[in-house]
C-alpha cells in the first residue's frame, strides 16, 4: 500500500501578524506529532487585510512569513503548503497571491500564484474586486514529492475546471486548495465543487479553507479531505481545526483505471 499521512488546516487568519504566525508554529507541532508528512494551510494565512493595503503587508518569498515556514519543516521533518502569502513584486503596486510547498529540509520545492483573481458582486451588492490589487499568476504548478505527484490551486481557481485537467494530463495525483470561501458562496457551492474536482481528476483534493470573520464578512470553513472517487474523507465544521487522514496513492491508479475519463477525452 502506498499509503501516506497528510494534515489540513483550518484556521481563523486575523489581522495580527505575530499572533498568525505562533499560531502557525503549533498548528505544525500537532500535525507533525500526530504523524503527518504534509501539513496544508489556507490562503492569506499570515494576516488578513484590514487598515493595510495589499502591497503593505505583502512579503518577499525570503521574508518572515516563509523563512518561519522553512524552519518548522526542518525541525519536524515534515512537508509544508504555507497556503498563501501575499508576495511582494519588486516595482509594481500590485502582489501575487502565492502558494508555498516547502521540503521537509527547508528548501522550497515550488511556488504558485494564483490564476483566476476574484472580481465579483454580491446579491448585496457589495463588490470585491481582488485584481485591483494582485496580479494574477501565469502558470500552473505540477512537482513531485515522496507522496505524488501534486498540483496547486488557490480559491476561486476552484470554478476553473479546465486548470486542473491539464495538471491531471501532466500526472497530478493529489490537488493541494488553499482557500478563503465567503460564506454565501461556500455555503451554496464549496462542497461542490471540491468534490466535483476530485471526481473530474481522479485525484485527492487536499482543501484548507479560513473561518471566522475577516474584514469583508463571514468566511466558509468546511475544510476537506476527498478521495479521487468523491467521497470525503474528512470535513471540519466552522471553528479552527486540524485534518488528519492517510491517502493512498493506489486509490488513485484504480480509481482511474475504473473511469478512464483522461484516456477517453
């Protein structure tokens, strides 16, 4: 069996950067204790946007948020997705929302910024328009690790499906989602569409959602784990939690083998 344990965390992101990152030194501690070889953050996972803009609490890959995430891989020998940071880019007023994937020697294995920038309005009316202040990332992200071959999506990516099926074609085996749904849309479409994801791919879909309230409204929760034939293997409820579960990579050949919906497309 090719069997491997992996943590998803759900986490209550606030706008005080030193409380967000102690937070995430013992979230790390209890993954790696309870013997997971990949632990998976949601997105914004350092702070949320509140009186700053998104260029003042941006950061570099080498800034503090990743170098706390690259020391606690190394001292628990684990793998870790830092979610995502907002990154600074050098002479530009906007960021890239950016994913992290960092070896368990502290080395960075890959980076993903996030594609599909989220501009919407709210049956309120209320808009958000996330392209005003970040740059949507170009390309998509497939690596391999000593648990498979794993892809990157970010939020609203989810809604894209056409992104993930060319990663299947490139062997993504498990499908790594840092997210920060709305409660409105989470509540109508998260469990959906997560799902639908993993069915479409024959992959398992690890998806790391924020909770509680943020600066613009109520966040989703309902962090997930789900197998490649669609089932969930885990699912947190609103409040701060960690996932543990074991994947098994056979599953996914088998589950493909049954529906060999790449091969025929």
């Amino acid at each position: 069996m090719n069997k491997h344990r992996v943590a998803v965390v759900q986490m209550d992101t606030t706008e005080n950067l030193k409380d967000n990152l102690k937070k995430i030194e013992l979230m790390v501690e209890r993954a790696a204790k309870d013997g997971a070889e990949l632990v998976c953050f949601p997105e914004m996972v350092n702070i949320q946007t509140g009186e700053l803009t998104a260029k003042e609490k941006s950061e570099p890959l080498a800034g503090e948020t990743v170098s706390l995430f690259r020391e606690l891989a190394g001292k628990y020998d684990i793998w870790i997705c830092c979610g995502t940071i907002l990154e600074t880019i050098e002479k530009d007023d906007k960021v890239y929302n950016t994913a992290v994937l960092v070896e368990s020697d502290g080395t960075i294995k890959a980076t993903y910024s996030k594609r599909h920038t989220f501009d919407i309005t709210m049956k309120d009316g209320y808009e958000y328009r996330e392209s005003d202040t970040v740059k949507a990332g170009e390309k998509i992200s497939v690596v391999d690790t000593p648990f498979g071959r794993v892809g990157f999506g970010i939020c609203y990516d989810l809604r894209f499906p056409e992104q993930f099926r060319e990663m299947t074609a490139m062997g993504m085996e498990i499908l790594i989602l840092p997210a920060c749904f709305t409660k409105e849309t989470g509540k109508a479409h998260w469990d959906t569409l997560v799902r639908a994801r993993a069915i479409e791919n024959g992959c398992y879909i690890l998806a790391s959602d924020q909770c509680g309230f943020k600066y613009n409204g109520d966040t989703y929760g309902h962090s997930m784990i789900v197998d490649p034939w669609g089932e969930v293997i885990k699912v947190a409820d609103e409040e701060e939690n960690i996932l543990v579960a074991d994947i098994d990579l056979d599953y996914v050949a088998k589950v493909r083998e049954q529906i060999p919906a790449t091969v025929n497309r």
